[in-house]
C-alpha cells in the first residue's frame, strides 16, 4: 500500500495484524461501544463489534531520504507482556527488503516515541548480539522521550525494551536526540503531540502543495475520532492525550490533509471530517 504526496511516498509495511484482542488498549471500546459507530465498518471493526487493528512500519521517501518511521516490535525480543509480541520470528526484514527497501539502504530510522511496538525492528539478534538493522542510518529519537525512559523506575516492563532495542543503537553512536519539532529534510517535520507518552511527536508531510500527517499513537484507532475522549490504557498522561486528539482532529477537519495511522487496519489513511460534534475518518 502506497500513498503520493508531491514528491514523497509513503509505503506501508506490515508486521502484525489482528481483530479483536484489543480491549487491553482500548478498554472504552467494548463491542457494544462500536457497533452503532456504523463508518468503521468494515475496514476499522467487524460487524460483532470487534476491532481491526494493525502494526506497520512506514517507509517515507522524499527527494535524496529514506526514512522508516517506527519499527514495530521485532525478532527474538523477550520479556515482552503480550504472549503474541514475545520471542516472535516473523519475515518482516524480507517483506521489507522484498518491497525494495532492503535496511542497509534506510538512511533515516525515525521513532515517533520509544514504547515497544515502535522501535523493535531497530535492532536484531546476531550471534548473541543486537545489533543495528539499519547500520546505515541515523536513529531519530525525541529527546524528551529518551530521557524519560532511560531514566525512568516505575516501569520495570520497559527495562527490556530500552536494553535490546534502544540502548544498542545509542551505544553505537547512531542516535540523534531531537526536539518535537524537528525538521528533517524540507519536506518533512515532527509536529508535538504529547500525551501517549511524554515526548511522542506526529509526522508531517508538505511537497508541491500536498500534505499528510503520520499519527503516531495520538490516537489508536479510528474510533477515537468519534470518541476523542476514548484513552489508551498505555497512556503516560490520558488528559493530555485526549487534549492532543481534540485539538488535531479539530485542525485538521475539512482540511485537504491525508491522515495515515501507525495502527489502522484495512485503507489505513484518509481526511477527517466533522460528525456531529466529534469527527470520522473517510477513506
């Protein structure tokens, strides 16, 4: 799956996807919850109510870059609280490198933020060692968001998160700490938008008058357009998220700007419009 915005592309990845299973994320969407929402049918929930959800990367090229914006979760990573996200061994590195993206030519590894299912393809397991899946890139994390997680002790889940997939990179000297607003070439932008986690940034795109925006976890499914105030069990701050989703989904409503989320299912991207006095996505 591609999308063309001026002069950049967009292609999609996929590790995982799943329906159902996803109430430990979302609990506020129960299928009871769902079915009324009649528009997320049928890319974004089946028609029990159960939602469609995915994990992907997105490989973003612009004149003279490469960029692969977040990384899933990753081969032979342990520890990790979800059964189906633990010690995987899936073909992910060949569906990329199949795609024409093979990781020695990625010169732009960007992390929206550090949780698990965003960095675990930056490093995989080589004779006992993790090391860099993408030797010749740059690691893009927020600086706000690195210095949390390495600093942080109330989350012992995260600890092997930072050892296999983080630490490693930025050991190796190929870690760049960036602010929310970076600029990364003149085509693409990190926009802030906290809440998820204390540093998580969007991504966007403007060339030859286009422009997209890559969500990031600012929401994790469509649904939350039409309850903005729906929060993720995993949010470091839900007041903050549910303030963050009202006030993009507000700019960006009626406006010309392709949205493509880090974990919808199906068509993936589309516009937000107004429904009501909450939002819907229209692919």
């Amino acid at each position: 799956m591609k999308w063309q915005i001026g002069e950049v592309t967009v292609t999609k990845i996929v590790e995982l996807e799943m329906t159902g299973g996803t109430r430990f994320i979302l609990p506020d969407a129960t299928p009871e919850a769902i079915r009324p929402i009649s528009w997320l049918l049928p890319h974004f929930a089946d028609e029990t109510g159960r939602l469609r959800m995915s994990i992907h990367a997105l490989l973003v090229e612009a004149p003279g870059r490469r960029i692969i914006v977040d990384t899933c979760l990753g081969n032979d990573k342990k520890d990790r609280r979800i059964p189906t996200w633990n010690d995987r061994s899936g073909p992910f590195v060949d569906d990329l490198t199949a795609a024409g993206f093979a990781p020695e030519t990625i010169d732009t590894v960007l992390c929206t933020h550090l949780h698990v299912d965003h960095v675990g393809w930056n490093t995989r397991l080589v004779d006992g060692q993790w090391v860099p899946t993408f030797p010749n890139a740059r690691y893009l994390f927020g600086r706000v968001e690195y210095e949390h997680w390495s600093t942080q002790t109330e989350r012992p889940d995260h600890h092997p998160i930072m050892a296999d997939s983080v630490r490693p990179v930025f050991e190796r000297g190929l870690v760049d700490l960036v602010e929310l607003d970076h600029q990364i070439c003149p085509e693409i932008r990190l926009m802030p938008s906290t809440g998820h986690s204390p540093g998580h940034a969007s991504v966007l795109i403007s060339s030859k008058g286009q422009r997209a925006m890559i969500t990031g976890d600012f929401a994790h499914h469509p649904c939350q357009f039409a309850h903005p105030e729906w929060c993720s069990s995993a949010d470091y701050d839900a007041k903050a998220g549910e303030a963050t989703r009202r006030r993009i989904l507000g700019e960006m409503a009626g406006e010309p700007v392709l949205m493509i989320g880090t974990h919808f299912a199906g068509p993936t991207a589309g516009h937000v419009v107004r429904d009501g006095a909450a939002f819907k996505l229209v692919v």
